[in-house]
C-alpha cells in the first residue's frame, strides 16, 4: 500500500521498504536533470566556441604595398583557400614563385601577437619565400646580410616582421619566449626573423 507524506508544501510517494515508487524515482530524475543541465549546457557552449574560434592575420607586405586580412583556421581546421592566399602573398617578390607555407608559421604569428596584446594588428613583411636564386643573390650582395646558405626561408618556413608601434626588441623578446622555433634580431635593420625549425636565436 502507498502512502504519501507530506514534506513541506509538497507530497512525496512512499512505497514498502527497499522499493522506491515510481512517482520517487521520477521526480529524482528530474531533481537530477534539472542540476546537471546547466552543466552540460554550459560544457556544449564551450565546445562550440573552441570549435567555432576563428584565427585571423592581418598583413602588409612592405616590398609589395600589398595588404591582407584572411581568416586562415576555424578551430582545428585550416581552411584551404584561406593558405593559398597566404602562400600568394607571401611569394618571392622578385620571380614572383609561390611555395606552400607550413601552417604552424600562422599559428606561431598568432600568437606572438596575441602574447603582445595585438592580435588585430598589422604585421609588416619584410620577407617570406625566397627562392634559391634570391637567397643566393641576397647572401652574395653582402656579406653583412646576415643571410644563412640554407635558410628557411627556401622552405617557406620562416618570415622576417615588424609590428608597427613596439620595438623590435620586444617583439624579439616575445617570440624566444614562445621557445617555438628560430628568432633572429635584426636591430639596424628594425625587423625580426621567425621560423618554424628548431629553437635557437641569434
């Protein structure tokens, strides 16, 4: 036999010893549903924004005046067509040769400007791919270059930047911390060179 029992303004069904009733176990459940949906809620909205996140670059390319503002990863998809306006952009501008960039120099400049407070901002390009022809004639024109026999830049894994408004010096200071790839200072020529290889600096 059932009894009810009144607890507070509400009654509760109570069935013989050791078997919750059915009308018990519902409104359990419900109790139960109620607390943990503004959990679930809440971990599907932080989901879906990871998911969601958009990474965005803004460029000027200084040998160029070309510009660029591209959307190039949504979450944890680079988006193809958004990498081939980068590879463009960053061509040899003297033969005009497109090589694909490793996506991780993106994300590596992501970053680094998030990690300054200016995410938004205009990154200048001094440099982005060389083709061997152009990394030997810039090597051979002055032995002061500072350009290295191999570089990276042959491998469309490295760019030389600025940002305009902080010192180079910071921006340097910056990327070693990352401690993602090679930083090179360029303090007479106010630019800074970042690759994707293995961590070093000079």
């Amino acid at each position: 036999m059932r009894q009810y029992i009144l607890n507070g303004n509400k009654a509760r069904e109570e069935s013989s010893p050791g078997k919750p009733g059915k009308s018990g176990l519902r409104y359990l459940s419900l109790i139960l549903l109620f607390l943990l949906a503004p959990l679930l809620g809440h971990g599907g909205t932080e989901s879906a924004s990871a998911a969601t996140r958009e990474y965005r670059l803004r460029f000027y390319h200084t040998h160029t005046g070309e510009r660029l503002n591209v959307v190039y990863r949504r979450g944890d998809q680079y988006i193809p067509e958004a990498l081939d306006e980068l590879d463009h952009f960053l061509r040899d501008h003297r033969t005009g040769d497109v090589r694909h960039f490793d996506p991780h120099l993106f994300d590596l400049l992501h970053d680094l400007t998030a990690s300054l407070g200016d995410s938004s901002g205009e990154i200048d390009v001094i440099c982005g791919y060389r083709t061997p022809w152009s990394n030997e004639f810039l090597r051979t024109r002055n032995p002061h270059t500072g350009v290295a026999q191999h570089s990276l830049h042959m491998q469309a894994e490295a760019i030389d930047i600025r940002l305009p408004g902080i010192p180079t010096s910071e921006l340097r200071d910056a990327a070693l911390r990352l401690h993602r790839g090679g930083v090179g200072y360029y303090r007479s020529s106010d630019f800074v060179h970042i690759d994707v290889g293995r961590v070093r600096h000079w």
